[in-house]
C-alpha cells in the first residue's frame, strides 16, 4: 500500500510556521499540556493506554499543544463548536513547500505554444469519437501551467475528498469516548475526542499537503489524475512533467504531447458534461467515512503484535508512519463501508475505461507509437497515480488494473452496439451506469437496459 497519510516524524519549526499561517496569533506552549493527563482520564475510563517512552510523550505534548490551538481556531464566531476542517491555505502552503524541495520550471510562450497546439489537435480529433461537447478553449487562453499553478487549481478538490474521512474519524472518537465514560462520569479539564479528532485532522492535512507537493512533479495536466478536482473545469498541461514522462521512451516529443493532450482533452470533456460527478465520488467517500468505528481493544491488539513482531518501534516516528500506512491500526470494514468502497472502485474504473476508449479512438492509425504509449500509462497508473495513492492510503482502496480493463472492455462492447450519443448518455446519471456484474456482462446490460432519451443534461 501506498505511503503519504500517516504519521510522520514531528517537526516543531514547521508546524509552528504552519499554525501562524492558519491565523493563531499565539499558539499555545507545549508545556500546557501533558499527555500522561490525558491518558490518565483514558484509564478512569477503562480504556487501555499504551507505555510510552519519555521523548515520545514530549513529541505527543507538542502534538496535542498545536492540535488544540486549531480546534480553538476553528470555533464558529459565535464561539459554538464546528467540525474540524483542513484549512486550505495551510495545505496549499505544505504543498509548496515541498514541491520547492523539487523545484519547477517557468512556463515560458514556446511551451504554451506547443501545449497549446498539441490541446487544440486532441480536441479536434475527439470531435468524431464522442458526443460530448468540446471544451470551450479560446485562441488567447493559456494551455500551459506550471507545477504550482496546478496545486492551486486541484488543492480543494484533494481537500474536499479528505474532509469527509477527518469528519469520520472526529464522530467516531465522540463515540467512543461517549460509551466508555457513560457510566463513568470524569471531570475533563479537556475534550478528548475533541483533542484527538484534532490531533488526527493535523496528521492528515500535513500528509496531504505533502503528498500533493510530491503529486505535482509528476502530474501532466489538469486532470490525470482521472477525477473531477474543480467544479470549474479548466483543460492545461503542465510542460515539464510533460518532458519528463516521455523520456526515455525513444518516441517523438510531439507524439507524447498529443497523447497526453486527447488524454486530458478527453476527461475534460466528461467531467464539464458531468457535474453530478464530482459529488458522486465525494458522498461515496462521505459514505465510508460515516462508516468509521474505532475499536480500541482491537487496535490495541495489534499494536502488541506489531510491537511483538518489531513492526514499530514506539521510539522512532518513522517506524508508527509506516505501520499505519501499511494498515496495522486500520479498524475492519463494515459492510456499508466494502459496499461505498466497491462502488468507488467502479466509478473510478469506469471513468479510466471512458478515457482510454475516447483516446485510442481518437489516435486511431495517426500515432505510430500508441501502443508504447499506452503501455507506459497503464505502468505509470498502476506506480505513480496520485488518485491510487490517495485513496489506498486513506481508505485501502486500489483500483486495479483488471478493473480498468474490465471498464474498457465494456465501453468497446457498448460501443459497438450503441450510436455515440446513446452511448455518452450513460455518464448522465449514476444510475444509468453499469453495475459490477454488468461490467463482466456487457451483453446483459444492453438486454436490460435503455439509455436516457434526453441528452439535454450533457450540454451543462
């Protein structure tokens, strides 16, 4: 499973930078807390607490220092509690910071030139192969964007994904703090749910600041990573990560840009014609969040096996990053949960099959080199997505290379029998999308089913 969303060593110049950034004029000290406190409420609660050394308890009171301060920040103006948050300006700032560790290159007007170019021609092309209308790119609109530029356009997408996950956690916490102490009234000088929700939206914002600063060294456009990260749809590719993917390969530059291009051309189009979607995929992920329950003794026994096994070494932050992201601690799926996580695998397969059908249609015989092309996307998929590592990390889910396949497969078949614009339909609604078995069975769902009659709602 991919690494980037657990805990990571603390660093205290950092995280003090980063909550002057979020509006604390004065962060509290870690000295005002202490973590023994809070274990010891845990204990008259009768849940279990582990042993920890000293200088971890002193990383821990740091921790909770700041994370308490952010709760404190995020209080309504009326002072009543709201759910914690990701404030964006604090991940966009992450964000940069580590992409600075990279650096990245202006975009000067040769580059938009030839993005530009390569955009223009993808689109054409794809004209013939869907019904789904054109993006609306203007002669003196830029097509190029930097590293930087592409944080700032996809930044509240990433954010909106993980709100629901920190939502979870935060409910989950109250529950569980709620059933140990109903019959068990302690006198808290300070909320532990609270404090620990906190604690654990820190963890998870500073990640995602991180791993979106890793993702922008890579990413080739506005929308490789295959979902819908802006409720306004812009269509640009970032010329230096365009370089970088194709080298090496031994295949012409132009090739690579107007591969790339139908590629992106090619999801702006579903995801301008689809503004169902973007709250789609998020109420799924909403879904598995609700669905988290934390269930101390478990967790606990495998921290002791994981202790036992030296898995984790509770002296060395690295070690608990890597077990956590290695799922260690991860509580068992419910149902609900398997059932939202199954559905999210298949939404996101299908919108990678739409795409890869739209492309290789559209490339038809004028890209000689296609079929390298492809392949060196399907391994860059399966290595470098940053919609895998975000989704394995935070939930465990991968989508793997045989349901993408599957997915393309079964808009072949529906191709073949469908006009196209019976066939674009199908993105008008959820439910007019194909189920798992119906995947498996392009056949059946062509039996069974009826595309909408109206394709009015595809021009939005």
């Amino acid at each position: 499973m991919a690494n980037g969303f657990g805990f990571g060593p603390y660093d205290s110049e950092d995280d003090s930078e980063k909550e002057k950034k979020d509006g604390g004029d004065n962060p509290p000290s870690p000295a005002d807390f202490d973590i023994n406190q809070i274990f010891e409420q845990m204990r008259a609660m009768g849940l279990p607490t582990p042993e920890l050394p000293d200088h971890v308890k002193d990383q821990l009171n740091a921790l909770t220092a700041m994370a308490q301060g952010m709760i404190k920040n995020s209080q309504s103006p009326d002072g009543s509690a709201t759910p914690f948050n990701l404030p964006l300006n604090v991940i966009r700032d992450i964000s940069k910071r580590t992409l600075a560790a990279s650096g990245e290159l202006p975009v000067g007007h040769l580059d938009n030139d030839a993005m530009k170019g390569a955009l223009q021609l993808a689109d054409l092309w794809i004209d013939s192969v869907t019904a789904l209308p054109k993006s609306n790119i203007t002669e003196d609109e830029s097509l190029a964007a930097s590293r930087s530029d592409w944080i700032n356009y996809s930044i509240d997408g990433w954010q909106s994904f993980t709100t629901p996950l920190v939502e979870g956690i935060a409910e989950a916490m109250q529950r569980m703090i709620s059933s140990a102490s109903e019959n068990q009234p302690v006198a808290a000088p300070i909320n532990i749910s609270q404090l620990m929700a906190g604690f654990m939206g820190t963890m998870i914002r500073t990640q995602l600041g991180r791993s979106i600063g890793k993702f922008a060294t890579t990413v080739t456009s506005a929308h490789d990573a295959a979902i819908p990260l802006s409720a306004n749809t812009a269509t640009f590719l970032i010329p230096e990560n365009v370089r970088a993917w194709g080298e090496g390969l031994g295949i012409d530059e132009r090739e690579v840009e107007i591969f790339l291009a139908l590629r992106e051309a090619a999801a702006a189009r579903l995801f301008t014609a689809t503004p169902w979607l973007r709250e789609h995929l998020q109420a799924l992920v909403s879904r598995y969040g609700k669905g988290i329950n934390i269930d101390v003794e478990s967790m606990q026994r495998q921290a002791e096996d994981a202790l036992s096994r030296g898995a984790i070494d509770p002296s060395d932050p690295a070690s608990m990053q890597n077990a956590i992201a290695e799922g260690i601690f991860t509580p068992e799926e419910s149902e609900a949960q398997r059932i939202a996580l199954a559905q999210l695998e298949l939404i996101l397969a299908l919108i990678e099959g739409w795409i890869d059908l739209i492309v290789v249609d559209a490339a038809g015989e004028r890209l000689p080199s296609l079929s390298r092309l492809q392949e060196t996307q399907r391994r860059r998929r399966a290595t470098q997505s940053p919609t895998q590592e975000l989704f394995a990390s935070l939930i465990g889910l991968e989508v793997s290379p045989r349901t993408i396949r599957e997915c393309s497969n079964f808009w072949r078949e529906v191709t073949t029998s469908l006009s196209l614009e019976e066939r674009d339909r199908l993105w008008e609604d959820p439910f007019a999308l194909p189920t798992v078995e119906e995947v498996s069975d392009p056949e059946s769902f062509l039996r069974t089913r009826r595309a909408p009659d109206d394709l009015s709602g595809l021009e939005g």
